[in-house]
C-alpha cells in the first residue's frame, strides 16, 4: 500500500493550477480522483468516516463559487478543526459512553 506522502509528491501544483484555469471541470475530477487516492491508503476501516468527512467539507464548499472566498472557508474550517484537536487533547470535550441504540416502534 502507498502512503499519502508519496501520493502528494506527485500531485504537480503548477499543472493543477493551470488545469483550473483552463479546464475548471477537468480539474475537478482531478481534484476529486486525487482525494479517493488518497482516501485509499487509509486503513479500510477509517475509509468511510473519511469520505464522509470529505462530503462535509465538499458541500460547505459548495456555496462559495469564488476561488478566493472558497479558500477563505477551507482556511476557516481548518482551523476550527485544529482548535477542536486541541481541545480534545487537552480534555475540555466529554468523552464518550458506552449507550445502548433504542429500537424505534414500528
């Protein structure tokens, strides 16, 4: 199995860069065939929650059509992504219990 560091050594900036500006659909599945790649080399198990995590941030993204402010909300959702890491490690979020799912009545 590759690693996503060898998987991201080979993406060439300035060819997507240019992809964008000269082809934005063909950039597109590039962008999104490169983001299953990598998707790929993660453990089977951390697969879904990662594709799921990746439709969150693609449709929070959906609603800025500007590259500039599409960039600005990426910056933003990464940032309250690392401040919430951080307050994970530092234990200010409750830690999860064991509970039991309630059928529902049919």
């Amino acid at each position: 199995m590759d690693t996503a560091h060898e998987h991201t050594s080979l993406i060439n900036h300035d060819q997507l860069h240019q992809l964008f500006i000269t082809d934005p659909v063909a950039f597109e599945q590039e962008r999104q065939r490169l983001i299953e790649q990598t998707i790929k080399t993660a453990k089977p198990e951390n697969q879904a929650r990662l594709r799921a995590l990746q439709w969150n941030i693609d449709q929070q993204l959906s609603h800025y059509h500007h590259p500039v402010a599409r960039l600005n909300k990426m910056i933003e959702l990464f940032y309250d992504g690392l401040f919430r890491f951080r307050d994970a490690l530092n234990g200010k979020y409750p830690t999860r219990t064991n509970t039991s799912v309630l059928p529902f009545k049919k």
